[in-house]
C-alpha cells in the first residue's frame, strides 16, 4: 500500500475536517499495532454511487472546513479516483491484508501510516 497520509497532523487546527482527519489517524494507529509481522494495513472505502464502489484508498488529507478527501483506485478497474466527503459521512474499513509471496516484498511495518 501507498503511504496514507499526505500533510502532517496539526493539532491545533480546530475545523471538523482536520479533527476528523486526526481521529482517523489515531484509528489506523490503533488497528496497525494489531498486525502480524506478515501484514500490512489496507484502506478502503464503499462509496454509494450505482450500487457502490470499492475504493483502495492511497492518501488521505483534510480540506477545510468540513470535507475529507480520500485518492486512491477504484478496484477491479484500476481507476484513478478522489472521493470528496464531508466529515460528517465517512466510513473507512481497515483490513489486514498479508503479503503474497509471489508479491516479492516485505510488509510495510515502519511508518505504516506515512508519518513518525
């Protein structure tokens, strides 16, 4: 997976968006300090458009005040996507995926969430 975050936290900021974006990362803290040595976090969101859509989300960042901002692809079509929504609305599952031998790779398990 593509580190999540893409602005630092400020913790000062006090807009909905930006508290809501700083619960998320306290979230992902938390779900990621469950893993096995072999897994990684993954991202994603079920947007409800035409019956809903499976987003891998890639980065995630606050847009003042009120919206949370998700990049990422829409799977099974390898769609870039970016879903705008309000801080109010969001749903975000957390799931941990393994890595597959045949993926060559170690799991992302240092600075899973893209910040120290």
């Amino acid at each position: 997976m593509a580190t999540i975050i893409t602005e630092p936290p400020n913790y000062n900021n006090p807009s909905l968006a930006h508290q809501t974006y700083i619960c998320l990362l306290k979230e992902i803290a938390k779900f990621e300090s469950t893993l096995n040595v072999d897994e990684e976090i993954g991202y994603f969101l079920f947007a409800s458009f035409a019956g809903g859509t499976h987003i891998s989300v890639e980065s995630i960042y606050s847009s003042d005040p009120y919206f949370v901002v998700f990049e990422g692809i829409i799977h099974n079509t390898n769609q870039r996507t970016k879903l705008v929504q309000h801080s109010t609305q969001i749903n975000v599952l957390f799931v941990a995926v393994k890595v597959q031998p045949e993926e060559n790779r170690e799991p992302n398990r240092t600075n899973r969430i893209g910040f120290v």
